[in-house]
C-alpha cells in the first residue's frame, strides 16, 4: 500500500475540528479528492505531505509512519495552489532542470517557449504549467496537486487530464479539485464531507450517490461525448456548475 491514512484527526488552534476520524489506503491511480471550500481538502494534503502533524491517529507513506516532512522526502511531492511558492528558478528552465523534466513531458505541454523565461516574468499560467510540469517529473511516489486547473485552458486541462491518467499508472496522483470539467475522468473520486471521506468511487459511481437523476444524465451525457470528440465547454452548462454544491450537501 503506497498510502495508508488512519483515524486521523486533525484542527487548527481555537477551531473545530476539520478531520475527523479520517481513513483511507490508496494504491497508484489518479484520483480527485472533492468537496466544498472549507471542508479540508488542502489541510489533508498538507498532513500527507508531512507540513501538518494529526492531532490523533497516521499517516503511512511507502510503509513508513509519517512524523514530519523529513520522512516523505523523495516519496511525495507537493504541489500548492499558488505556484510561486512552488518554484525556486530564477528561471522556468532552471526548475525542469533540477526535477529532471524529460524533453517528451516539455513537448507534451508544448512547454519550449517558456523555459527561458524568469519566473516573475512569466504569467500566472505559465507558471501553473511550469509547476504542474515540475512536481510530474520529480522520481517520487505520491504527487499531491492542490486546485492546480485554475486558470489553465482548454487544450491544457485536456492534456494535463492524459498526463494525470497516465503518472497514475505507476503512483498516486491526488488532485483536489471541484472543477467538474476533471472529475469525470479520473480513475476514482473522494468527497471530503464532515470531516470524512463520506463517498468514494468512480466518477459515474459518485455521480449516482446524488438524487437529481437529470444531474446524473447530464454528467454521463457530458462524459461520453468528450470521449467521442465533442467540443465543450462543461463550464457553460449551469447544471453542472451546481452539481459541486449537490455533492457536497446531500
């Protein structure tokens, strides 16, 4: 098992408890880890990562119990949702170097034309690609992506969804996210509700776990035509923008 999580509880001082008896075990694949804000996808991460100590219960990483950052060193990398804080530089090329990014991941991303500029001269989507590329190519395990899709286009988000699938062949890739423009294609779906993992499964499986048939359809409907093709753009239909809140409230 590459990651064994175990009643785990975990609240910040003078506030409520944000985890609560949390468990779970994965094993390689690429999976979404959902909910609403504030439920406690980042502070999660941050525990797998070593950042955060459980107030109750573990973490185990690779077979190892996790005490600090020191002991996922080279078995997870973490990514945050600002990747400024991510990079060092000072130039992008700089970062691919040192995590050892292979000219097939650069190619991939169609990458090249930014590699030679200065990290704070790059857009706030360049460095998103930047880091994105960075924490795939490290040699690790785990790879933890904390809300990474915000501000990446389309021909991104479908190309940052093949290079997900195919990592998760061979290590755990948890992406927390709620852009439903994602989930559909990940191999498995946690939803973080109450402190818990309250659901977990496939995406069309989650999907079932809601009681708005219409929602249902509309997903599978939406799923199957990318897969065939289709030109859309899931975040036009209002539907499924409220899909999130339906997952996350009942």
């Amino acid at each position: 098992m590459l990651l064994s999580i175990r009643n785990v509880w975990f609240k910040y001082p003078r506030s409520e408890w944000i985890l609560k008896n949390l468990s779970a075990d994965l094993t390689a694949g690429f999976y979404c880890l959902i909910g609403r804000n504030g439920s406690g996808k980042t502070t999660l991460l941050r525990l797998i990562a070593g950042m955060l100590k459980p107030k109750k219960g573990y973490v185990v990483v690779c077979g190892k119990r996790v005490r600090s950052y020191k002991d996922v060193i080279g078995k997870i990398i973490y990514l945050p949702s600002n990747p400024s804080t991510f990079l060092v530089g000072p130039k992008i090329r700089d970062d691919f170097e040192k995590a050892g990014v292979g000219e097939d991941l650069i190619d991939f991303f169609a990458a090249r034309k930014i590699m030679e500029k200065k990290i704070f001269e790059a857009s706030e989507g360049e460095r998103r690609l930047a880091a994105i590329i960075t924490a795939l190519a490290y040699n690790t395990d785990i790879v933890l992506l904390d809300e990474v899709t915000v501000g990446l286009d389309k021909g991104l988000r479908g190309k940052l969804v093949s290079a997900l699938k195919s990592f998760g062949r061979k290590k755990i890739i948890l992406l927390a996210t709620n852009d439903f423009r994602i989930i559909p294609f990940c191999d498995e779906v946690l939803l973080l509700k109450e402190g818990r993992i309250s659901v977990r499964g496939k995406p069309e499986d989650i999907i079932d776990e809601v009681p708005y048939l219409s929602a249902n359809q509309t997903i599978r409907i939406y799923r199957t035509l990318i897969q065939r093709g289709a030109d859309l753009e899931l975040d036009k239909k209002d539907i499924l923008k409220v899909l999130v809140n339906l997952l996350c409230s009942t």
